[in-house]
C-alpha cells in the first residue's frame, strides 16, 4: 500500500502545482469494505466537478497498475461546508504529507484505515 500512497502524494503535487491547492486529498477505507475511497475537496475541485474526476483518474490511470486501480472504490468530492470536511480539518491538518488514522470515526462513518496526504483550511478572502 505504501507505494499506492506514494504514488497518490505524487499526483496530488502535481495537481497542486497546476490547478490549485486542495483543502482535503485522502484515503479512507470504511469499515464494511476493502476498496478505498478518495476523498477530495477545493473550491477549484466544486467548480466543474465532472472534469475533476476525469482529470483525477486520468492522472491516477497512468502510474496504477490494473490491480492498482481495483483498490479504488470511487473518489468523493465534498462540499466547503460538509460537515465531514470540517471534522477531517478538525482532527488533522497536513499539506502534501501523510498522516496515518487507524480505527476512527469520522461523521458517523467506521473508518478501518485513512491515509491524509492534506488536510487543511483554505483561508477565503
């Protein structure tokens, strides 16, 4: 899994540097099931959400393998104000790192396992 992960650290700098930062780049795998979700969120991200996901998996498809790819459930685009968003920022703030959760509960949901490469607040002007 470590070198999924840093595969995934890789694209999101990448993404970063061209598109903009992301307030939540994570993976978290629920309790009731072994395919991890990616879990994204940015106010860059919410503006055309379609082509986010086709850009991300496109990103993602180049550098996973098939096998790779069938570890990934589906990616996940939360709202500013989801108060998901809000628990993630309040338990952990990284940026382009990883920080690691086992066994938590966060917004009502079991995670079993959860890999935070950012979590932080974008400050609004």
């Amino acid at each position: 899994m470590k070198e999924q992960i840093e595969k995934l650290r890789e694209i999101e700098k990448e993404i970063c540097e061209s598109k903009g930062d992301f307030e939540l780049f994570a993976l978290f795998l629920r309790e009731d099931t072994t395919e991890w979700d990616l879990i994204i969120s940015s106010d860059w991200v919410r503006l055309d959400k379609k082509a986010t996901i086709n850009h991300i998996v496109e990103k993602i498809r180049k550098v996973f393998s098939d096998k790779e790819m069938l570890m990934l459930s589906r990616l996940i685009i939360l709202d500013k104000d989801d108060v998901a968003l809000q628990a993630i920022h309040g338990a952990m703030q990284v940026e382009h790192g990883l920080t690691e959760v086992s066994n938590s509960n966060f917004f009502g949901l079991s995670i079993k396992h959860a890999y935070l490469i950012t979590s932080k607040r974008q400050v609004h002007s």
